[in-house]
C-alpha cells in the first residue's frame, strides 16, 4: 500500500531520549541520516544508534551501530544505493546485514553491496530462499554483530511471508512487514492464525520495546484504525502526534509496543470495541479473536 504522505527528508542529530520519541518537535538543517540514539537501561550493555535510511517512497532501512564504533549493521536493505552513500558519507564500514523477508524491496541491494563487500555476513530466514544470506536462522537463535557488542535473538513470525523472521535486541525490534506503526502486513503467503499468533509473541515483549518496522505508513494505518475504534482517545493522540512530525518531515516510526497496544486494532483483536467492529462488519456475532484479525485484515485490503 503506497502511503501517501510526502517524502521523509532525514536528519543527522541524534535524539536525546529524555524527549519522548517520536514527539519530539526537532528542525532539520540538512539532508543527512537521522540519527536516534537508543538508551539501553542497562550500564554493561551497549546503547545502539539506529538510523533509519529512506528508499523507495515510503521504506526503511535500519542502520545500527554501537555509539563509539566506525561498523554498522543494515536491516533490510532493498536498495544498495543510500546504504553505500551512508557508509561513505560517515565514513563507516558494514557489518552484517539483517533480512526480515524475501520481498525485493527488503533484498533488492544486497547483491551490490556485498559486490563492494564480498565478506559481509549476511542473515536471513532459513524457511526463505534468499540469494545471498550466508547465516540461515530461525526463532530462539542468538545472532552476534561482528566486531561489535551487539547481538539479536531472532523470532519467526510467519504471515506476510511463510519465514519472516524478526530481530529483537537492545530494547529495539526490527520486524520488518509484520507489524507496522497502528497496522501490520498483508497476507501475502501466510494465514490468519499464522499472523495472529506472531502479532500475539509481539505483543509480549516487554511494553517499552521499540518498534522498528520497514515501512511509512502511520497516516493511512491511522485513518483505518478510526473506522475501527473512532472513540479511542489514544488514537487521536496518535494521529495529532504523526501529522506533526510529517509537517516537520519527520519519520513517524518508531512507536513503543505500549502505544501499538493501546491503538493498533490487530493487536487489540481481543478489545471490545474492535470485537463489536468486526462482528458488525462481517454481520455476524461470536467471533474468536483470530476471526476477529481475519476479518479487520480483509477489512483493510480493501479500505479505500
């Protein structure tokens, strides 16, 4: 789905966290990356930069790199071409990359960029064939950064694809297509019950982790979410706060799992609000909370 608000222009300040993120109200001078610096609670572990690249439109790339470290990883890099400006403006070296999915604007660049870095560990979902991935992984598997402290478990969650996979490390998760900020992917190879169950092992880690999804579509996702639950005054906050961030050509990712839980109807299947919604739009009652994620799912392939 297109979104369809303008262009993201990027920013190369770091973002104090003691701002809430993404509220802040910050100005750009220049067109280089954005940079959020997340803040690890604990003083041993490392506290990861995760700078979001633009390609295409409306996608993301996600550059992680340990505050004083000259290596970074890449998530889901579909175009080679911001990636390798990146490393070349900050004068950076790549460290691994890390692929959700199979869809091509999330491998499109990884070709080329291991073209410039034949050795670049490159990790992907094992139930996917992707050219390229040299470390296959799958849920429960711990990943490490080469040269860096960091490391990610892996979670599958199947449902946009059959082996989507998700990285969670730092307080961060990148989850590529599964959920996004108030919506989530299409079904384009999964089933209902599949991406219910991965929105529902989302939806229990811990309530602060950020959520770092691959795509700019919190306007739209918003306007739908309204037809859902036009009552829920979190919401509201929600879409106040994203027209202001757009108005300032900010991205409007990440969100917090806390605010996802608090206003986006496919992981608030088991909310009564969304229920009666639902069994409205289906015209029919008594509906389980997969039935529930079915049929706002449908619902939404179709909204206008």
């Amino acid at each position: 789905m297109p979104c369809k608000t303008r262009p993201i222009r990027q920013d190369h300040r770091e973002i104090d966290k003691s701002k809430k993120w993404p509220n802040s109200r910050q100005k750009t001078t220049d067109n280089k990356p954005m940079t959020l610096i997340h803040e690890n609670p604990s003083q041993a572990s490392p506290m990861p930069r995760i700078t979001p690249i633009p390609s295409f439109g409306d996608n993301y790339i996600w550059q992680i790199r340990e505050s004083d470290s000259r290596l970074a990883a890449f998530v889901d890099p579909g175009d080679a071409t911001p990636v390798l400006s990146a490393l070349e403006h900050q004068g950076i070296t790549p460290a691994a990359i890390l692929v959700t999915h199979h869809h091509g604007d999330h491998v499109g660049g990884i070709g080329k960029i291991k073209a410039h870095y034949p050795d670049i560990p490159i990790f992907g979902p094992a139930r996917e064939a992707i050219p390229g991935v040299t470390h296959p992984v799958g849920e429960s598997e711990t990943i490490h950064i080469p040269g860096t402290r960091l490391s990610f478990q892996v979670l599958d969650v199947p449902g946009h694809t059959r082996g989507h996979v998700a990285y969670y490390g730092h307080g961060a998760l990148f989850c590529g297509d599964t959920v996004f900020s108030v919506g989530c992917g299409r079904l384009f190879e999964g089933t209902p019950t599949e991406m219910h169950g991965s929105l529902q092992k989302i939806a229990a880690l811990p309530p602060e982790t950020l959520l770092y999804c691959a795509h700019e579509y919190t306007l739209d996702n918003i306007r739908f979410a309204k037809r859902v639950e036009p009552g829920n005054p979190d919401l509201a906050r929600r879409e106040r706060e994203a027209f202001a961030r757009v108005d300032e050509d900010l991205p409007t990712v990440p969100s917090t799992l806390a605010e996802e839980l608090a206003t986006n109807p496919f992981l608030r299947c088991a909310a009564p609000q969304v229920i009666r919604a639902a069994e409205h739009h289906a015209a029919r009652k008594s509906m389980n909370p997969v039935e529930v994620f079915a049929t706002i799912r449908r619902w939404k392939d179709t909204f206008g």
